[in-house]
C-alpha cells in the first residue's frame, strides 16, 4: 500500500501530529485509564507485584520487648545473681526480681522486670555472680528492643503503588500478613512483525536474527506484566489484522510497520480495527515512527520501530508509562546527572543516548545507532538529551537501561 493510501485508510481514526518525547510519554501515562482492578494474592505470589493498598502492620513489631544481644537479661544495678536461661521461642517468661540475673539469646522475649541487657562480651562471671566488664556503665534500656520499636498495629508503613520486591515481602510477613491486595498483573501480547527475522542460528543472506523477541519479554515483566505470548507474524496485512483483531490482551506491543514502507501495514489494521491513535510519531531519535492506540474495549497497542534500540527507546517512551499506569504502581522521578563531556544532540528532536556513569559524570557509548545493541549492552542509563545537545556541565535526566 502506497503512503497516501496508508494515510487514508487510517484517517478516521488518526490521532495526533508528530509529538514532543515528553508530551509522548505523558499521553501514553494517562492513556492507562487508571490501575487494574485489585486481586487478594497469596504472600509468596505477589513478588513484582504493586500493592493495591497500603501496607498496614496487623501487630507492634516488636510484638514484645525483646533481646537485642546474646547476653544477659539484668534487674537493676549490678552485680547481678544469675538464675536460668530464656531462649528466643518462649511464650511465658518469669518476672525478674532487682539484683538477678538470665542468661537470654538474641530475639528473646525480655523478663518482666528487666532493665536492660548486658552483652555476652561485656559481662563476665564469678560464682554465681555476673559483674558488668563493658567500656561504659550499663544503661537503662541498653541492647533492649522495646514492644512496637519499628511500628504499633494498624500503623501505614507502605503506600498503594509501592512495587513489592524482597524486602517488601519480608515486611508484609513480619507484620501478619498472609495474603495482600495488589494490581491484576496487565496482560501483555508480543508480535514481533517481519518475514527477514530468524529466531535460531546464524542468519544468511537477507535475513536477521530477532533481537526484541529475546529483549523485550524480561524488560516487560520487569514493569509488571503478564507476557502472555509471544508470536513472530510475517509482513501479511490479513495476518496482522487478525492477530489484532482476536487478541484478548490488555495490551499489544508490535515491533515493526509503524512507518509507510511497502509492508508496514500497522496504520491500515489499526483502522479497521477501528482504534483511535493516541500518538502517531515522536520527535525523539533513535524511534521518532513509534505509536500508541487505543483499541476497543479499552485495550491498548503499543507499536514499536523494528530496529532494536529504537524499538527500546518506543518502550521507555510510550510503552512503560502505560505499563506502569496499568499496574497501579507510584514511579519515582527520574534520576538526574550532570554530562562528564559534551553530550551531541539531534538540532530538533530529543535524543535517548546509551551513557555509563564516571566521577566527572555521565559519558557516551559508541555503537548508538538505531539498529545497534552493542552500546546499550554497556550503558547503565540512557540520557535524555534535549535539542540541540547537552554541554559538558549540565544536568540530564537518565533513564534506567533495561
């Protein structure tokens, strides 16, 4: 199909001009038409998930006084009688009388009536008589981890948003919890678009191995999505229609088409699938033919450039926000750096630069072409370089590699 044919085929539903990278990522943030309903998970399934709401602690932690040393449990001034032991794991501890003495583990519930705990190191036995040996006086309260020290019941200690990795999981177990509310993971449908692309062995003449199929699974977990299939469609408009068209997933990412070549056919079936472009090109370079549609039924489309770093840079730009939108997740502001050198820039588009950090700042990698991977297997961050380029000195925003 010629360009101008393309042009008309998508007119009833064409969106809006070429963007700006921020009003594209923006768009594609409040396209997510807020978070996905909330779902009651078992604890040990949650990890990557987002808390639907926030994470209140359903008792103090500590739940009692407890021993912050191996040692000894001691009631008043010293020297101390010592009569037994009290391990970690015992629900009824016997109150201690002023002048005695426990030894007592770690974790522990303290004695009622302890005053404090004096560290095995510090202490040192004669008879039956402990004396305190440390460098300063015992204090009261010394080496004690007193009831609700960390947080009381019912206490916020995690908002809704938060995604939870291991120390979340930790915190949620330490506090009750055997279940939490979090996000339905959004669905997610990978087609990777083009009859040159090989999935196995070392391509011949004409072909090429598919980088993105590979790439673009893990990052997409990464950002809180069920990858429900991933799928190669060759450059057929009837196969692209119907893969549109029966897709079930709350959204599809597409690599490749997006631009008026003679088999990018994206435009054509997203209009008879009667979708409304949300963006239609970003002036960002690498990835400037990258869109975003909203499919009916309030599914989404993500259309990615076939070349793999502007296919990344399409995925920081448009597909993460709507991810992360989705997911219900709080995202933090983006990290800022200042450039170590002069920073080159597109004269009037954004640039994604593939960067390492070094003392003096952040610095460019070689091989950033759109088609190249080799820079960004190196970079820690990309850089979000505004027209024109950045001069050694200034601030940037850095946007984490995947």
């Amino acid at each position: 199909m010629s360009a101008a044919g393309r042009t008309a085929a998508a007119a009833p539903s064409a969106g809006p001009a070429t963007l700006s990278w921020p009003r594209a990522r923006e768009t594609a943030r409040r396209a997510g038409l807020g978070p996905l309903p909330a779902v009651g998970v078992p604890l040990a399934e949650t990890l990557g998930r987002t808390l639907a709401e926030p994470l209140a602690a359903l008792t103090d932690l500590p739940a009692f006084d407890t021993s912050a040393m191996d040692g000894w449990a001691v009631a008043g001034p010293g020297p101390w009688r010592v009569c037994g032991r009290v391990l970690a794991g015992r629900a009824e501890v016997e109150r201690l009388a002023d002048g005695y003495a426990v030894e007592i583990a770690t974790g522990a519930q303290l004695p009622p009536g302890a005053t404090a705990v004096l560290r095995r190191e510090h202490g040192r036995a004669d008879g039956t008589l402990l004396y305190d040996r440390g460098p300063q006086p015992l204090t009261t309260g010394q080496d004690v981890r007193p009831r609700g020290q960390e947080c009381r019941r019912g206490e916020e200690l995690l908002p809704a948003g938060t995604v939870i990795g291991p120390a979340v999981l930790g915190l949620a177990a330490a506090c009750g919890h055997d279940r939490l509310a979090v996000r339905r993971r959004p669905v997610v449908q990978l087609l990777v678009l083009g009859d040159e692309l090989m999935d196995t062995g070392i391509p011949g003449p004409g072909l090429v191995r598919d980088a993105l199929g590979p790439l673009l699974p893990p990052w997409l977990r990464a950002a809180g999505a069920e990858v429900a299939d991933v799928r190669c469609v060759r450059d057929d408009y009837g196969l692209l229609r119907d893969a549109l068209r029966h897709s079930t997933a709350d959204v599809t990412v597409t690599t490749g088409g997006t631009a008026a070549g003679p088999v990018d056919f994206l435009h054509r079936a997203l209009a008879e699938a009667g979708a409304r472009l949300l963006v239609d090109g970003v002036a960002v370079r690498p990835g400037h033919p990258m869109l975003l549609a909203e499919l009916p039924g309030g599914r989404h489309l993500v259309g990615l450039p076939g070349n793999p770093l502007a296919a990344v840079a399409g995925m920081l730009t448009l597909g993460l926000p709507l991810l992360h939108a989705r997911a219900g997740r709080t995202v933090p502001a983006p990290a800022l750096a200042t450039a170590a050198v002069l920073l080159p820039g597109h004269p009037a588009d954004t640039r994604l630069q593939p960067v390492r950090r070094t003392a003096e700042g952040v610095v460019p990698l070689a091989f950033d072409g759109p088609a190249m991977l080799r820079g960004l297997a190196r970079a820690e961050a990309l850089a979000v370089i505004p027209p024109g380029g950045a001069a050694a000195g200034e601030t940037v925003e850095l946007l984490e590699a995947p």
